[in-house]
C-alpha cells in the first residue's frame, strides 16, 4: 500500500491516543490535553467522512473522556446521527460512544498468568476494570495513571477467570525489566503488551488493538487495506503491520517503527496532524 499512496484515501483511521495524540512527561504518562493542531487534524478527517476509530490499551471510561475532549464525539454526532467506534484495552473491548455501549469483548481466565508474574514481582500492584467505573486494585497505583475510581479489593476477590484486561505495575522496575520477564515467563495462552513504564496488560491470546479494528471493519463493512494508522508503542505493533498504512510516531522504538510503513515525526512535533494533513483539509 505504501507504494500506492498517490490515488489512495483512507476510509477508517485508527489513533493511538498516549504518544500519539497525547505528549507524555518525563515519568511517561500522558498530559490530558491534545495541541490545537492535532485536534484540528483529527477533526478534519472524521469531518470528511472516514471514520475515525481511537485504538488504546485505555479502559472504556478513559477513552470516551478524551474523544469527549476532543469534539469528535459532537462532531461525528452531529454529521451522521451515529456513535463513534471505539477500540479499547488493547483490542479486547469494543464501544460506541456516547452514550457508552460495550458492542464486542473478549475475556479470558487471567488467574495463572498473574500468579506467576506475581511469583517473578511480589510487590507489584494489579488492577482490573471495571466498565464505566475504574478498576478494582490490590493496592493503590501511582496517582495519575488511572482513570475513575481505584477500589481496592483483596487479589482473591478481583474475579481473574473472567476479565478482558489485567494491568501489572511495579514502580520499582523499567520497561526493559518487563520486556526481558515476559520474554522469560512465556504466559502461553495469554497476549501481553508492555507500556513505556514497568506496566504489563495481559489480554487475551489472540487479542490486540488490530483484532478489535477488524471488528470495527467488519461492522462498517470495511476492509484493512482501507486504514490508515498512527501509533508509538508496543502495543501498536499489530495495528501497525495490520493496517493498509501503518505510520509509527518518530519518537517510538524501533521495534515499532521496523513494523511501520512510514516514521512520522515525534508527537512533540504533532506528527499525526503532519500525516492526517496529507490526506484531510
């Protein structure tokens, strides 16, 4: 596809939100506002008529916040009297927004995975979503880097047989700490997907942020070779290679750029505004 980008218009483009359309700080979260020009290139696309689809490793709750913010909920709303589609928790959870209504999700039994990351991370904390509310805790997380409420809840009470995400962090360790123990622990029947801090998603086997846009593709009736793509993480590595044009934020890993047809520049620059502006007015 990247060869044949002259005549070709994407009719479905899929966002990553954090590193993305979010600068993050020093400590690696995101700061909860979009640059006028990244928002107005957002805008423009889904003004245009190609569905714009906001693809995160954020709860529900999250996500609908941040298109809130930034009018493409109003704005799509108002052009076609329908709801966005949202792609959420890495692909195991797809939404229409607003008002919320959780229209795909994909569970799994998370109990052995999580004993034995904790067996390798003891003092880790765990959190489970709970839709529309935050999540359920073993101990309380950094401030800043949940959304909604954080209801602790003993880990024998979190309900593990069932859920379509777990979070694992450890402030004491590094990304690359989490990269190297995954790499040891195998987690077989179990996806993963490491963030920028010692954050660990479980998800589903099988389950990424591309699975939940083929969904969304399918619903419209759609193919991939119709998407367009921005992200930096790793968590946006199938996206990425899945997409008909997969862009890689300039300040992402190399593992995500190699899986990119294209680097643009870093989310300090508003490189997504750079790439949407190529196609959207």
């Amino acid at each position: 596809m990247s060869e044949a980008l002259t005549d070709w218009v994407p009719r479905l483009v899929a966002l990553d939100i954090d590193g993305t359309l979010l600068v993050p700080d020093p400590r690696g979260a995101s700061v909860e506002e979009v640059t006028e020009p990244v928002r107005r290139a957002v805008l423009a696309a889904a003004a245009s008529g190609a569905h714009v689809v906001l693809a995160s490793g954020r709860a529900p709750l999250s996500m609908a916040g941040i298109a809130d913010a930034l009018g493409l909920t109003e704005l799509v709303r108002d052009r076609t009297g329908e709801r966005l589609h949202v792609v959420a928790s890495n692909g195991s959870v797809v939404f229409r927004h607003a008002p919320m209504e959780v229209v795909e999700e994909v569970t799994f039994d998370a109990t052995d995975a999580v004993r034995v990351v904790l067996g390798h991370v003891p003092g880790a904390a765990v959190a489970v979503e709970e839709h529309g509310i935050g999540y359920r805790v073993n101990r309380l997380f950094p401030e800043g880097e949940l959304d909604g409420e954080m209801i602790v809840t003993e880990l024998a009470d979190m309900r593990l047989d069932a859920v379509s995400r777990v979070i694992i962090r450890d402030p004491d360790s590094t990304s690359e700490d989490f990269v190297h123990l995954a790499k040891q622990l195998g987690l077989q029947g179990t996806n993963y997907f490491i963030g920028w801090t010692a954050w660990l998603d479980l998800a589903p086997d099988g389950v990424s942020k591309a699975s939940g846009l083929e969904w969304v593709c399918a619903d419209l009736g759609l193919d991939r070779s119709d998407v367009l793509a921005i992200g930096d993480g790793r968590n946006d590595i199938e996206m990425l290679g899945w997409a008909g044009h997969g862009v890689a934020m300039g300040q992402a890993p190399e593992v995500v750029r190699s899986a990119a047809d294209e680097v643009a520049p870093p989310v300090q620059d508003d490189g997504a505004a750079a790439v949407l502006g190529r196609w959207f007015a």
